[in-house]
C-alpha cells in the first residue's frame, strides 16, 4: 500500500501545525498575570506565526513538477509517520486541553513536549521536499524550534 503527497499537502500539514501553535500560545499567554511570562509566550505566538507565513510562501511558490504527488511506501518512507502526525493535531489538541487551571511548569512542559514533536516532523518532511533553497527555509524553521526549547528550557527551570 503506498500513501500519496504532494508538497502542497505537506505544506499544508506544517502550516496547521504552526497556526496551532500559535493558538497555543496566545491562548496560554491569557492564563497568566506575570508580565514576563505573558510576553515570552507572545513572542513564541509571534515566531509560529511567521513560520507559518513562511510555510504558505513555500507552498505557493511550488511549480506544478513540485507539486505532483509522489508515492511512498510506509514499509521504508517516512510517510506514515508524516500521515500519523497530520492526524494527531499536535498542538491544537494541547490548546483544547488548557483550561486555565494549570500552573506555568505545566505550560511550559507541554510547551517544550510540542516544540519537540513539531521539529520531528519537520525532520521527516525535509526529505519530502524537492526544493533544496525550501529545504533550508525548513532548517532554519527546525533550528528556530530548538532554540524555543532552550529558552522554554531556561524558563521551566526559573519557574520549578
């Protein structure tokens, strides 16, 4: 059985991604009277934001050879992976779950679980694209993810 998509779709599935989380972290932001906290999860809002612009700039600039759908087996791809994670609405699901009751580290903790997620992602979607200059947009997406980490990292710690 082999599963079709074309980078459009894949596009698509990042730019959710990033709309989502984006909502996460606005949504996060109003839970909280530290000033600090509320802008450092603004900006994370602000950053997915344009990473998802940047994902939609990606999209729309594919040429219709790009864009044609490939078929992958799940056996040796990464494509079941990359179906699986479409499905699993990473962070829309963390946003669902907010319900105003929940103290910093646990925002932060979840924070950090989809920063993580995200970036696997997008690790299983560079092969996918065909691009190599959309390719290296994707790795500054990923390196810009990891530094979220750190500084949710950093945060996590100030707030333990």
């Amino acid at each position: 059985m082999s599963i079709s998509f074309s980078s459009s779709e894949i596009f698509e599935m990042a730019e959710r991604i990033e709309r989502d989380a984006a909502d996460f972290y606005r949504k996060a932001s109003q839970m909280f009277d530290n000033p600090y906290i509320q802008d450092l999860l603004v900006k994370f809002s602000r950053w997915e934001k344009r990473h998802e612009e940047t994902f939609s700039q990606m999209r729309r600039q594919l040429s219709s050879q790009e864009n044609k759908p490939d078929d992958f087996e799940p056996e040796t791809d990464l494509s079941l992976y990359l179906e699986t994670m479409q499905s699993l609405d990473v962070f829309k699901n963390k946003a669902r779950e907010l319900t105003g009751n929940e103290r910093m580290r646990d925002v932060l903790k979840k924070a950090i679980e989809m920063e993580k997620d995200s970036i696997v992602f997008y690790l299983a979607l560079k092969p996918f694209v065909k691009a190599q200059t959309a390719r290296a947009k994707i790795q500054k997406i990923i390196d810009e993810e990891m530094k979220h980490i750190g500084m949710l990292t950093v945060s996590l710690k100030e707030h333990i």
